[in-house]
C-alpha cells in the first residue's frame, strides 16, 4: 500500500510514541549499512510479528535508537538502488519474502527510509541464508526452537477446547452447575443485565451468550464445566479429571471430574486449611490466619484447568504437603514466562485453549487479562507468608508451588511491619529467604534500605529485622562485627599466653566471624586482620610465613 507523506509521518509518531519493542527496530543506519545484517532483521521481525499475531513489523532507518529523534539516513539515496533491496531479501531468505513496501518520509531533520515487513506465514517461520533469527530485547538473537515449533505447529493446531461433541445434547449437563453459572454470569454482566433476563433465557441461549456452545452444538468446554460425571466417557481418550493428593505422614487421594464449575470448589474443601500463627510468640500478638486463602487457591487450580493441554491425556494434580501445595498440569507455560505476569502489566495475547478461557471468562473463573499470577502474589503478600514459585523444569508440564508455611519469620515480620513495600521488593526478599539468586543491583538497593546483611550466598533479614523475630542467635551467628572485636580477642589471647601460631589465630577467630561467610572467606578474614595488625604496629610475626607464623603483641599496653 503507497501511502501519503502524512500518513507515514503519523506511522512514524505513532512507532516512536510505543517505541522498540519485538516488532519495531529504529537505527541512524548510513549508506554503508550491512544488507546482510537488514536480511537478519527481516527474518527476526518477521518471526516476531508471526508469534504475536500481528500483521505486519517494521525496520526503520534515520531514527536515533538513544535520542529517539529524527536524525535522517543516507542509506541509498537513489529510489531504484533503494527499491532493489526487494530482490536482495527475496534471494536469500527460505521461504521467500521480502519487504511488503519501502517507504521514505521526508522531515526537516532529514530522510527516513520505513521497511514494511509482512508477518512470517502461518506455520512457516522466515530464514536468513540458512538461518532463522529473533529479538531478545534489542538484540538478534537465533530463533529457539521452542519458537520455531510453535511456529511449524501453527497449520495443525486447532483449538482442542472449541471441538463440538456431535453426541453429547443439553441432557448431558448438570442442572445444578448450570444454575451456577447463570448466577455466575449475571454477577458478572450486573451492569448490563437484570437477574431476570439472564434467568428467562432458555438454556440453549444462555450457553450460546456464555460462550459454553456453538450455535446450540455441545462442545468439550461446555462438557468440562458443566458436563455430569457420568458424561465424562464422551471425551474420551482424554481424562478429564483433576486429582487431590495428601502426601506425608497421612496419605490420601480422591479424583475429581466434571463439571469443573463445581468439582473445582470440592477439591479445594479436601485440602486441610487450618489456621495458623504466623508468628511466634513475643513482644508482639501472634498474626492468625487461614493456612490457605481460597481465592489464590482457586486461582491457581483455574489456571491449571484453562492452560492443561488435553491432547496429553493427562489429568491435573494438586498434592498437599504438610507445608504446600503443588499444582501441576500438561503443557508447558503457553507464552512468555511466569515473572512477565507478576506486575500485572502483561496481557496474553493467546492461550492454548482460547475457547474455554473465555467461557471460564465469562463464568468468573478467570481474567483473560493476565491478572492471575498478580493476584496470586498479591494474596500472598497480604497474609504475610512466601510467595509462589514455578517449576518449569519438567518438559511439557508447569508445576505452581503455594506455601502455607512462614519460611522465614524476619521475611512475615517485614511484611506487618512494612504493609506499603514495593512488590519488587518483596519479591526479592522472598528469593532471599529462599537462598536464591538476587541481582546485583537489588542487593544494593535493599542494603542501603537496610532490609538485608550479610555476603553472598549468604544474605539474609537484617538485623533490626530479625532481632524482633525470635531468631536473635541465629542473627548473632551471622551479624558481621567490629574488627574492634576481633582485635580485643586477640590481644586478650596473646597477654595470657604470650605468642601465638597461625593455627591459634584460626581456632580463636573463624568460629567467631560471621557465618554469613564461607570457610575460605571467613580465612581470608583472619589472613587480612592479621596483615592490617601488623601494619597498625599492634602485633608482629616472630617466625616464619604459613604454619609456621608465630604472632605476638609489639605493645602490652592496656
């Protein structure tokens, strides 16, 4: 499509106003500019806009990529030069494309050339010579192959969920989550329809207007919510079934199938939600609450139901442990990965079964805006207990852990105390009393705040924290001294026996140095002390070097 200087210049506002993202790249870009690199960003772009279900992506030269300005581009002035770089991609990319158009747009500042890219077709990603590309961030990187056979999946795929069941009627329902979800969609939908409308549709129509049906057809969504137990044969091979596993001490197990709408609630009723303190007792009252908060619960176990990949012929299991539950479902994480989701700023933009996330939509089960794994951190949080994790590390399952015990009580203690905390804090300091990694980055800015101590991998609650916490020795073990204090061991040492040998000095300081060091560490402490003593003239070395050191006070002053 030709398009109007107007017209690309409002494309060009509009590209810099959402700026760089997975299908937009901006360079300066001069006459010079490798048409092999522009042949990788076909490919890149071109993949991307496939993955994200959008038409089209865009290279543009003459646009700083730090100033976000227009600073124009020479990169071949001449039109027929310019427009020949079509043939150039069509050459060497597999199979063959190239750019839907090239436009120019001319500002004061200067020239801006616009490459159109056309979305890699359904089921065929775009390769450069041989090679097939992506963006990490601003960078090129190699298409994954989970990408790749996301992408080569795409003409086979069909929405397993959306499948009418030709021998299923209205018959196979259950009356009783049926009635459920009228009530469930007229809460949802309060602001638009009466309770008696909704409750004057015929059956039929209510399952068409909540997405349950297809133009009266039963489909397996309308099964797996709503279907009767005894209808669960009508989906076979697939077991539709969601299991409850105590494991511990006592062991336990009871299945659970359709309809989904009702038997969701059940599971959860077998799980043993006892109140708990999550603190000990102190200077302060203990906190009592629910071990487990049904809302984040259910969420979780929701999840599992919209993201299962049916055609594994599994079932989704959740297991309760003396501490957590675990929840665990077919299918690996649909797009991008469980942190994305966190914040609550991400949206999905597809699901793996698109037809029953909007029917549990449409029930109140779910949010289709990427809300869930928000709420779930934030239900957490407000009863001052750990936040979930994700195991993704079993192929082609997702494993939510959900904890009902305090890990650490510096962590809850905090968490009272500090009820306004940033969510990136708290996630951080979950990984801390975890022992997870944390970046550099964000140790530094919760020391400065005070929240934690200690040296990695050793970082814990700090001090004013812990001490309130009923952990006071163990944050004594860990609290980094004074060389002050090492120094009056020493000296006591060396007035009551005179000399002492680098095996003397170990014995005496690395049971006293923090234990948020390591062995060698805590070694290399001693080995530092004893150099800076020296220095300061306090002690001296009356032997050798090694073991066979021997160290006695210059000065006896007291």
């Amino acid at each position: 499509m030709v398009h109007t200087q107007e017209e690309l210049k409002l494309i060009l506002e509009n590209l810099i106003a959402s700026w760089e993202n997975e299908v937009v790249e901006f360079k300066r870009a001069g006459d010079d500019y490798s048409t092999d690199k522009i042949g990788k960003y076909l490919s890149a772009l071109a993949n991307e806009a496939n993955l994200r279900g959008i038409e089209r992506a865009w290279l543009v030269f003459g646009v700083d990529d730090k100033s976000r300005q227009v600073v124009g581009s020479d990169y071949r002035p001449e039109t027929e030069r310019l427009q020949s770089i079509k043939m150039q991609m069509a050459e060497n990319t597999e199979p063959s494309v190239t750019f839907r158009n090239v436009h120019e747009a001319v500002f004061v500042e200067g020239r801006v050339v616009m490459f159109e890219i056309p979305a890699a077709p359904r089921g065929i990603p775009i390769a450069w010579k041989g090679h097939c590309y992506a963006r990490a961030g601003e960078s090129l990187v190699a298409l994954g192959l989970d990408k790749q056979d996301e992408i080569r999946n795409q003409t086979a795929a069909t929405d397993w969920s959306a499948q009418p069941v030709p021998s299923a009627t209205v018959d196979h329902l259950d009356p009783q989550a049926v009635a459920t979800a009228r009530r469930s969609f007229t809460q949802k939908y309060a602001n638009r329809f009466d309770k008696e409308t909704v409750d004057g549709w015929s059956t039929s129509t209510f399952l068409d207007r909540a997405r349950l049906t297809q133009g009266g057809a039963i489909t397996r969504t309308a099964l797996l919510l709503l279907g009767k137990a005894e209808a669960a044969h009508l989906l076979s091979p697939h077991p539709v079934q969601l299991t409850w596993k105590l494991q511990g001490a006592e062991r336990a197990y009871e299945h659970f199938g359709p309809p989904f709408l009702l038997s969701s609630s059940a599971l959860y009723q077998r799980i043993r939600n006892v109140q708990v303190r999550v603190l000990p007792d102190d200077e302060l009252l203990p906190v009592e609450v629910s071990k487990y908060d049904q809302r984040v619960v259910l969420e979780a176990l929701h999840n599992c139901i919209v993201h299962q990949d049916y055609a594994r012929n599994g079932r989704v299991i959740v297991t309760e442990m003396l501490d957590k539950l675990v929840f665990e479902n077919e299918g690996d994480f649909f797009e991008g990965k469980p942190e994305d989701y966190i914040a609550g700023e991400k949206t999905p933009s597809r699901y793996r079964n698109p037809f029953l996330a909007q029917a549990m939509a449409e029930l109140n089960m779910i949010d289709t805006m990427g809300y869930g794994i928000h709420d779930m951190h934030m239900g957490q949080v407000k009863r001052f207990f750990p936040l979930p994790d994700y195991d993704l590390g079993k192929p082609n399952s997702v494993r939510v852990i959900l904890y009902g015990k305090v890990v650490d009580p510096a962590y809850t203690r905090l968490l009272i105390r500090n009820t306004d905390l940033p969510l990136a804090d708290v996630l951080a300091l979950d990984r801390v009393q975890k022992e997870l990694p944390v970046e550099d980055a964000t140790v530094r800015r919760l020391r400065r705040a005070g929240m934690i101590e200690g040296r990695r991998p050793n970082l814990h609650i700090a001090a004013k924290l812990a001490e309130a916490t009923g952990t006071r020795a163990a944050y004594i073990k860990t609290r980094r001294q004074d060389d002050a204090y090492y120094a009056k061991l020493v000296t006591d040492f060396l007035r009551q026996y005179g000399t002492a040998t680098r095996k003397d000095m170990d014995d005496l300081l690395l049971n006293k140095i923090s234990d948020g060091l390591t062995h060698q560490q805590k070694r290399n402490k001693v080995h530092n002390l004893l150099g800076k003593w020296k220095t300061q003239g306090l002690i001296e070395n009356q032997g050798g070097r090694g073991n066979g050191a021997l160290y006695a006070l210059i000065s006896d002053d007291e």
